[in-house]
C-alpha cells in the first residue's frame, strides 16, 4: 500500500518513522533499512524517533554492526542519542552476547549524563549471567545499591539464576526470601498502573529449577509448599509445576511427581484457565513411570485426570510408550 501511494502524495517524516517502528516491532531490520536509506536519498528530515526505530530494528534482529553505523550517521546528523537509544544498543549487545561493547555503551551513556535505570542494570546483569562474568555481577548490583534503584521482579529472576549457576542454592533462597520481606513487595498504585510484587510467579519457578538444577527436589518440595503462601504471591503458575515434576521424575521421586501434577490439574484449571502443564514435563514423567513399572498403578488413574483438566496427556502417553512400545503396552 506505501509502495502504491508514494509517488501520488507526500510521505513525510511521521508516516516513514510509523512504517519503521512498524518493521523494528516484527524484527524486519531490512525492510526499516530500506526505507531508513529511501528517507536519506529523497532528503526527508530525520528525527531522534527515526534513528531509535531503525537502531531497535537492528538491535532485534542482531545486526549489531548494522546498528552501530546508524548510531554514527545519528550522532552525524547531529542528534544526540538519549537513554532509550543506548538501552536498545545495550539489550542488543547482549542478546548477541557482545558483553564488552553492552558495557562500553553503557559507560558511553553514563559520560553523556544519562542514569541508568533498572531496565538497563537488568539488562546487564542478565549478559554477566549468559556470560559467567561475577565480578562485573557484583560491581553492577553494588552500583544498583549505591544509585537508589530498586531492584524488580526481574533483578530477583536474574539472580536466582546467577546463584544457582554459582552453585550456591542458599544464596538464591536467601535472595527469594528477602526479597519477600521488603515493604515494595506488596503491589502498589504507580501513576495509573498497579506495580506487583518484586517476587512473582517468575521468580517462585526460577527458585524451583534453581533448587532442581543443584540437585536437591526435598528442598524444591519444601519451597514449592511454601511458596503457597506467600503475600501476594501470583504462583505457583504451570512453569513451577512443570519444573518440579520434571526434576522429581529426573530424581527418582516419582509417585511424588505424579502427586504433583495430579494437583496441577485442579490448581492451574482454577487458576489460571488456559495454563496446562508443559509437554516435557509430562513426557519425563511418563518415562519414569514406564521404568518404575507404575504406568498401570499410577499412569493411568493419572491419565484420566490430566484429560479432564484438558492436558494433553495423549501425546506424552505415545511418546511414554515408543521409549519401549511392546514393555509400556504390556503394562497398559
């Protein structure tokens, strides 16, 4: 359609910068390039808008080099980038795992007289995570500490999963704990939105997998319970069923697997209407009833509830019977 009216009236800056961020919105780097390069041949003035959608379509589809040589056309133009600008390069480089040139930005930006907010030491902290960088960690939340900025939701995710890659689960309940404890962990009215709780359902499922991945399900079972009542706790949501009947499978605590999901068929149904436990969840458990032989004593009684909750229990019955069809069917 823009293609077809172009040439029959005048397309300015408003509707190039709407078709760009169009473009940057579904990862279409090429296509906000090309109208970014038709912008600059026909003379249409660009703004910071236009150079920020066309660096985020970039930054999206991981074309950091593209990225950088529109930076330095925007800084040409004379425009100066603002916060937004260097938290689009920043994320960038860090979904590219480019951690050095997330951090040079970053200082490029503290040099200009831009505070970094929480969105951006997230960002950070998430490529120290990727990257196993803890020193860079610790210098980053001590600055986060030392600037007044609160930590959210998703600063307490990111470092459940630092400590549980550190090999330090008590640090990660620790971490979950008190962050419970803070007076901001109850929502409060922001302007005309609610903000939740810094410990969410993301958070509780990051615990669970934490506890799991360090090998210890009795104390994933504890939490799990606990976590029940939390204040103002939106979980445990189907991520945390399905981590911690994975990894009770995975362990060898197998009725208390199937127990767990068998309670995920009521509590998610009532919860939460469309939330169903994940396929690999189902699936490892299947095998692990297969193996222990209990694929008729609790396979399928289990079978029929998770049909009724709408879980799609076929499928991870197939695929439970073809690790040994002939075994499994003998079972059944």
């Amino acid at each position: 359609l823009f293609r077809e009216w172009k040439g029959r009236v005048k397309c300015d800056t408003i509707t190039y910068s709407t078709l760009i961020k169009g473009f940057a919105a579904i990862n279409d780097a090429d296509r906000a390039m090309a109208l970014f390069r038709d912008m600059k041949d026909k003379g249409i003035q660009l703004n910071h808008v236009v150079f920020t959608s066309v660096i985020t379509a970039c930054a999206r589809s991981g074309q950091m080099k593209l990225a950088d040589g529109v930076l330095a056309d925007m800084v040409a133009e004379g425009i100066t980038p603002n916060a937004i600008t260097y938290s689009v390069l920043i994320r960038g480089y860090c979904v590219c795992g480019d951690l050095k040139a997330a951090l040079e930005a970053f200082q490029r930006m503290v040099k200009l007289g831009f505070h970094g907010d929480c969105v951006i030491f997230n960002t950070l902290l998430d490529g120290c995570v990727q990257s196993a960088n803890w020193e860079l960690a610790e210098t980053l939340l001590a600055e986060m500490k030392e600037q007044g900025i609160e930590q959210s939701n998703f600063t307490i995710s990111i470092l459940v999963k630092m400590w549980s890659k550190r090999g330090n689960l008590d640090k990660a309940v620790e971490t979950v704990y008190d962050a419970l404890k803070l007076p901001h962990s109850i929502p409060e009215r922001v302007g005309k939105r609610m903000q939740g709780p810094n410990v969410d359902a993301h958070v509780g499922s990051g615990l669970i997998g934490a506890c799991i991945h360090n090998g210890d399900p009795e104390r994933a079972m504890v939490i799990f319970k606990d976590m029940k009542t939390w204040p103002n706790f939106d979980g445990p949501d189907s991520h945390a069923y399905g981590a911690l009947v994975c990894g009770l499978a995975k362990h060898g605590y197998i009725r208390e697997a199937a127990s767990v999901a068998e309670e995920a068929c009521t509590t998610l149904r009532s919860k939460y209407d469309r939330q169903s436990l994940h396929p690999s969840a189902l699936r490892q458990l299947y095998r692990a009833l297969w193996k222990a032989g209990l694929l008729g004593e609790v396979g399928i009684p289990l079978s029929k509830k998770l049909r009724e909750a709408g879980m799609p229990w076929e499928e991870q019955w197939l695929q439970a019977h073809d690790v040994r069809a002939g075994g499994a069917r003998a079972q059944s």
